[in-house]
C-alpha cells in the first residue's frame, strides 16, 4: 500500500504542471513504426478553436462515411439487378422460376439496406443534427 501512495504522489507531482494548461502534441510515425514528436504549450483560444475544428472534421468524416453507405448500397442494387438479368439470359426455361424467385428476394434485400441507409442519411442524421444546427434549434 504504501509503494502505491508512493507512485501516486510521484504521478501527481509530475502532471501537476500540466493541470490547466493545454497542449498540443506533435506525432508521427517514422517508417519502423516508431512515434516521435513533441508537446507544446498553446492559448486557451487556439485549443478552443483547434477542437471546433476537429469537431467539424468528425461531422465530415460522418456525413462522407453515410453517403458512401447510401452510395454502395445503391451500387448493390444495379450489380444485383445486372448479375440476375445475366443469369436469366443463359438459363433454361426450367431454371427460370427458381432464378426468378431467388432475385425477387435478393433484390428486396438490398432495396430494404439501400432505403435504411438512406433513411438514416436524411432523417437520424441530417434532420436531428445538421438541419437545427445550420437553421436554429426551433426549426421543425
């Protein structure tokens, strides 16, 4: 007990500089895979607006990965649609009906993915949190 009281005044007395204060850290990755850089002191308003910054970067990153979602399931769709037509084309009349009920199923698969998605774009996403953001809090 008594090396952990120990370790936890040693741990205070180191960070006790930072409490405060905001930094930034400079890092990269050399090519062995080893992190190397620097932390240096900033201003309160260059954190501040480094973080707002961040922030909108995330909201990008977001609204990019959900309309590349929305984007492939579509592309589903057509490929689906496009490997079923080719399927049909080279089948016998007796295959037909099992290729048919099969891209029935499939196709509506997809079709419910690439409408979940493009619900989730519009209405979790853009409605909840882009629309207030850009118009005001009020706007219904």
């Amino acid at each position: 007990m008594k090396k952990y009281k120990e370790q936890q005044e040693a741990e205070r007395k180191v960070y006790q500089q930072f409490i405060g204060k905001h930094f930034i850290q400079n890092q990269r990755q050399d090519k062995y895979g080893e992190w190397a850089g620097a932390m240096v002191e900033i201003p309160k308003h260059q954190y501040e607006e480094l973080m707002d910054l961040n922030s909108l970067m995330h909201k990008f990153a977001l609204i990019y990965r959900k309309h590349l979602e929305v984007q492939m399931n579509f592309m589903e769709i057509e490929n689906t649609i496009s490997d079923y037509k080719e399927q049909l084309e080279n089948c016998t009349p007796r295959e037909s009906s099992m290729i048919q009920r099969l891209a029935f199923i499939d196709i509506n698969r997809r079709i419910t993915n690439f409408l979940t998605s493009f619900n989730s774009l519009i209405y979790d996403f853009l409605a909840k949190y882009m629309v207030p953001e850009l118009f005001g809090k009020k706007i219904r």
